[in-house]
C-alpha cells in the first residue's frame, strides 16, 4: 500500500473542511431566514412557486468538478477541484 504523503492527504483535509463549513454556514443562513427572522426570505431563490434548493447547486458543482478531475483527468489544480468538490458536498448534504 502506498504510505501517504502530505501531498495527497491535503485534497482530504480541503474537502472536509468545506463540508463542515459551507454545512455550517447553509444552516445558519437556512435558519435565520425561516426560523429566526432575521435574514430575508428573498435570498431563495424562486421563480414563481419553485423554489431552487441549495442541493441544486452543489449537484452542478459535484458534476462539473467531477468531470473535469476524473474525467479529464486534470490533476494540476488538485486543491481547488477538493475545494468545489467539498462545496458541492456540504451543500448536498444539508
């Protein structure tokens, strides 16, 4: 098994805490706009009765990222495809 360098544990590292972040941040804006008041409710984005939910964007951001490191197989610019990639996960996953 190939040991771990720091090289590759970073990607790791960037994309959890993306994910704790952007989770986070999306509860605190979720519940200050429904719960508490405080933000406003047009901050959602609606078109008409359809509300776009937040799992959208980090759908589209999962895929493009996704497309463009495996797919492509770009792996110059690792740390920002872990850095969307977790963006994109912590917004899925709220």
């Amino acid at each position: 098994m190939k040991s771990l360098r720091r090289s590759n544990i970073a990607p790791l590292v960037i994309i959890l805490a993306s994910i704790i972040l952007v989770f986070v941040i999306s509860r605190l804006i979720t519940f200050s706009i429904m719960e508490w008041k405080i933000l406003p409710k047009f901050l959602f984005a609606a078109f008409g009765d359809f509300r776009l939910h937040h799992f959208v964007y980090g759908n589209i951001l999962i895929t493009i990222t996704s497309f463009l490191a495996i797919g492509l197989g770009i792996r110059k610019h690792k740390n920002w495809f872990a850095l969307f990639y977790g963006i994109g996960l912590g917004l899925v996953l709220d």
